[in-house]
C-alpha cells in the first residue's frame, strides 16, 4: 500500500513507474476509463461497488479514508468485483440512459402544457394523441376555443356529429348516433 496524494494529470504517469500490481477503484462514472488505461500499463484492476466499500470505511468519509477502505476491502476473497467495460459497452449505455432521460423530458413537457392549458380550460386527454391535439389548437390562429375555454376531449368512436361522450342516458337516446346498437 502507498500513501500518496497524486493528482489526476499525474496518475498515469506514476502507474507507469510502478512494477505490474494490484489496483482497487471505487466504481464511479470515471472508473472503467480508468480500469482500461490501468490495464494497458500491465496492472491487476478489480472495480467495487460503493456500497460493498462503505463497509469498511472506519471514520469520517474523506478521501485518505476512502482509499484505505478500498486497500481493505479489495483484498477480502468474498468481495464482489464489477467487471470493467468497454467503450463499446459505455457508448450503447450511454445511448439508452440519454433516450430514457429524453423520453421523461418529452413527458414532463407534455404534463407542463396539458396542466397549463387546463389553467385556461382547455382540457385534453393524456398521452400523446392529446398533447397533439393541444399543439394543433395552440399554433391555430383561427381556432379561438382557447378564449372560450372549451374542452378538447376524445371524441366517441359512434360520434363524429356532436362529439358527445354518451354518458348520460337521456343524451344516447337523443341521438341516433349514440342509440343502443341491436
């Protein structure tokens, strides 16, 4: 073990001085780049989850104090290692942790309009076919339902006349559209 504040522009330089040895990392964002460029050199790199190292740190987290708990903990036989990546690897996950963050983004949107269209009374259905819907009626120039505050619903699949829901019984009887199929 060696104690020693090394800076990151130096790192590699020092690893490079050191016979072929032993290396733990903290698995963290940075780790598999480091855990490659580690293995270039020749070393024994062996990535551990956060959460198996904090059993063994012994006082208050710091730096020193974390990498004696990683010295400690990456000699111990039953510790679980996380295997290092490739960029390959890290590039497909990248693409998926950005598409899942561009999804929730597209959600969060579409609530945001929906909720501040609803302010004004305009109502529309969740999900995408309603914030369409929403989107058409906000770049209409000519439409001025959003001044009258008229509802935007889905309309019933029997009812292309009214755009009636039929919920209420004297409503379906009234309609021809909406009258009980036989």
């Amino acid at each position: 073990m060696i104690r020693k504040r090394i800076s990151r522009t130096k790192l590699l330089e020092f690893f490079a001085t050191l016979p072929p040895c032993l290396v733990g990392i903290e698995a963290c964002p940075t780790a598999h780049y480091w855990s490659r460029r580690l293995q270039t050199l020749g070393h024994t790199v062996r990535l551990m989850p956060p959460s198996y190292v904090k059993a063994y740190v012994k006082r208050s987290k710091n730096d020193a104090n974390d990498a004696a708990a990683i010295c400690e903990a990456v000699t111990r036989p039953s510790m679980r290692f996380v295997a290092t990546k490739s960029e390959q690897q890290q590039s497909g996950l990248m693409l998926h942790r950005s598409r899942s963050f561009l999804v929730c983004q597209r959600t969060m949107l579409s609530n945001a309009i929906r909720g501040h269209m609803a302010e004004l009374g305009i109502i529309s259905a969740k999900g995408r076919n309603g914030t369409a819907e929403l989107l058409k009626i906000i770049a209409n120039e000519q439409d001025d339902s959003h001044s009258r505050g008229r509802p935007v619903q889905p309309r019933h699949p029997r009812s292309p006349i009214c755009g009636c829901q039929g919920r209420d019984r004297g409503h379906r009887e009234a309609h021809p559209c909406l009258a009980p199929v036989e």
